[in-house]
C-alpha cells in the first residue's frame, strides 16, 4: 500500500504511477509551487512552469532561448536535453532548437506546405489512410488502436508529405517506433534509428536534387532543395534536419492525439454519444470544438520542449538564473482553474478554448492544421464505422510511454461488433 500523500510536501513526480494520471500532481504543483525547480529523471535540473499566465508568458519570452547552446549544463547533463541521438547525429540546427534570424528563415521556408490550404488539399488522401486502416481490423473485431491506426496514420501522411517514397516508408515506419518507446526498446535504440533516418534523409535529398525538375517533385523536401538552390542558403545539414523534426514533430504529437483522444471518449459515454449523434447528422462544428477540447483535456504533448535563459528573469515570483532550463507544463497550463471553467472535465462544446496544447508565440506548432485534420477525420472516420467501440481490458491495464516531453499510450486494445466483409 502507498502511504498516503502529505498535503504539505510537494508530489513526487516521474514515478510510473504519475505518467498514469499526473493531473493531481500538477494541480498541486499549481497552487503551492507554480514555478517549480525540480531534478528530472536524467539528472538534469530545471524549472517547471504549470499555471496558465505564466506558461503562456514563458512561450513567448524571448530572453527563453531554443537553443541549447545556452544551457549552462554540468558535465553529467551535457546532451540530455534534447532528442536522443540529434547531437551526435548532426541534426540539432532545426525548428525546435534554433532562434531567430535563422528560425525565422527556416520556418518561413516550411510554412507554406502546411497553409490551411495546402493542408485542405491532403484531406482525401488523409480519408483514404484512415479508410484503409480501419479496413486492415474491422472485420476482426478487436484492434490495438495504437499500433494498429493511430501510429501508421500519420506516419504515412507525413512520409507522403515529406515526399518519402511508398517503398521506403516501411524503414521509416520502424525508425519512428523505436524512437517512440523510450525506455521501452532496447539500450541507445533512440539514437541508432535517429542516425539512420539522417543517412536516409541525407541520401534522399541528393536523389531528389538530381531528379528535379523532371516531375512527381511537389513535395516538402524537393521544396526546401529548390529553396537552397535558389539562394535559401539552405545547408545539407538544416535540410536533413529540418525534414527529421517534421518527421519527428509531425507523427508523434498526432499519434497521441489520436490515442488519447479515443481513450478520453472511449471513458465518457455520454460525450461520445453525443458526437456520434452530431456526427450521423452531418454536421461537424462539435468533431472542431470537440478536437481542440480532447487537446486541452489529455493532450499529446505534456511539456514543450527546452528553453535556457540567456539573462536573469522572474517567473511567477522565481528567479531563472542565466543558463538554467525551463519547462513550460502544457498540460497543467491547460487545467488551470483561473482560465478554464471545470478544468477536469471533458466538454466537447467547450467555448473560448484557447489552449496551449499547440504551443503559442513563434514557436507555434507549424503543424498544427494537419494534426488537426488527421484527429479530425481519425476520431470521426472511427466512430461512425465502429459505433460500439469500448475498451477491450481495465484502464489500470494499461500503460503510458516513458519519456519527458510526449504523452500518450503504449497499447489501446479495443472491441466491437466486426464489419460485415
């Protein structure tokens, strides 16, 4: 038996048993420690941020560097504080880790493949995905939503953007998930797939530089080539890395959108029910506010990445010294009770809905238009085809994936009544 939590001391966090429901420990955290200095499980030291006014000043900070250049680390921290395997990789110098003037160029190199536009334009080949999934389990009867559609999903959707081709997007879809299990593959799995998928992307990029011009070239990366080649100074290495974080960024952040967005539903029925009838309507103003709720309420991305003070500042009455990390806990920011009406529940139809789930001020997520679309079209695609779908084992079974940044499930059994084939 646990011994039960003093009120009085701060919640112990990283356990297991926190990754499972860290809510309470962040509502703690919240009304007793908002700005909170904590060691993580890899040694390092940092802040962590979890009320909703400080998290959003935080965001848009600018004496908060992306770059970990600025981290005054200790000899035991140096590389735990970003993806596993990027440094030695040679793929640091992307969205996630640079400051302007050279994140505004490469942002602005990128932004056009993701416009509401270009990104309504994918919707029917984001169906089709979804459709043929959904096809691979339906007439079994059970599935693992995770591995089985909420995972190949976007990894797909992503590759087809990237312009990775069909046959390759195998490599890639092995890659992507040992990098997603953490603690949960075998010993430096992380960073060996990271450096194959920049010999990969290396090798891609000169083949598509070569075949330019010659057609099937409207693609992303054939995109930032054409840019390099016409005075982008884009270097081999910010291409490289660029398409790993779009890569990286662009399936992981929708995988768990869509696990942890069927697990909410799949627990509340009478909010589930209420989409499916909104749903069987034809209308879609619900799936919209429901998407951007399911983001507040159990997003995918629990913390943003790292931010290094390059001056002295005050965070919610703390003082941030020179070099130390700070951790903005979007997923505390987005419970917080001074900003949002009963926090703690899910409400599809929930107005001013300006969550964090996304990030905000320059660092914005730049795809946040095709993770919406794919959680969008996942969720609504699933439950019209599987009306009774119903988790298949007890929530305490299963389990969440280690690791600081992420939030979402290792597995997601379900049941339903099979399709007739």
């Amino acid at each position: 038996m646990n011994a039960p939590h003093d009120p009085a001391a701060p919640p112990e966090l990283f356990t297991w048993e926190f990754a499972t429901d860290p809510y309470p420990a962040y509502a703690w955290l919240r009304e007793h420690a908002p700005v909170h200095r904590t060691r993580l499980p890899s040694g390092v030291e940092a802040w962590l941020v979890t009320r909703y006014a400080d998290a959003r000043q935080a965001l848009a900070d600018q004496r908060l560097s992306k770059n970990p250049a600025h981290h005054a680390e200790p000899a035991h921290a140096k590389g735990k504080t970003g993806i596993p395997g990027e440094r030695k990789a040679e793929l640091m110098t992307h969205l996630l880790n640079i400051d302007p003037p050279d994140h505004t160029r490469l942002r602005r190199l990128v932004s056009k493949a993701f416009t509401p536009r270009r990104v309504a334009a994918f919707a029917p080949r984001v169906q089709e995905l979804t459709d043929r999934l959904i096809d691979g389990f339906a007439a079994k009867g059970e599935a693992d939503l995770i591995h089985e559609f909420a995972f190949p999903l976007p990894i797909h959707a992503i590759c087809d953007m990237l312009g990775v081709p069909a046959e390759d997007q195998d490599d890639f879809r092995d890659w992507a998930g040992q990098m997603i299990r953490h603690g949960g593959g075998p010993r430096g799995g992380v960073a060996r797939a990271v450096k194959r998928m920049r010999a990969y992307l290396v090798d891609l990029i000169h083949r598509k530089r070569e075949g330019l011009g010659q057609g099937g070239d409207d693609d992303l990366i054939s995109g930032l080539i054409r840019a390099s080649d016409h005075g982008e100074h884009l270097t081999e290495n910010e291409a490289a890395a660029m398409a790993f974080i779009l890569l990286f960024a662009g399936f992981e952040t929708t995988v768990n959108l869509i696990g942890n967005g069927t697990y909410a539903l799949l627990r509340d029925d009478g909010q589930r029910t209420r989409l499916q009838r909104s749903l069987a309507a034809g209308e879609r103003g619900l799936l919209e506010t429901g998407v951007e709720e399911l983001l507040r309420y159990d997003g995918p991305v629990e913390l943003a990445t790292w931010r290094f003070a390059t001056e002295p500042l005050t965070l919610g009455g703390q003082r941030v010294e020179v070099g130390e990390p700070v951790l903005v806990v979007l997923a505390a920011a987005d419970r917080d009770p001074e900003r949002f009406d009963r926090p703690d529940t899910l409400d599809l139809a929930r107005g001013d809905n300006q969550h964090l789930g996304y990030g905000h001020g320059i660092h914005y997520c730049l795809g946040a238009p095709l993770a919406r679309l794919e959680g969008q079209t996942a969720l609504a695609t699933l439950l019209t085809r599987l009306p009774d779908l119903r988790l298949a084992v007890d929530p305490e079974e299963l389990r969440w994936r280690g690791g600081l940044i992420m939030r979402g499930l290792r597995t997601l059994p379900v049941e339903f009544t099979p399709e007739a084939s």
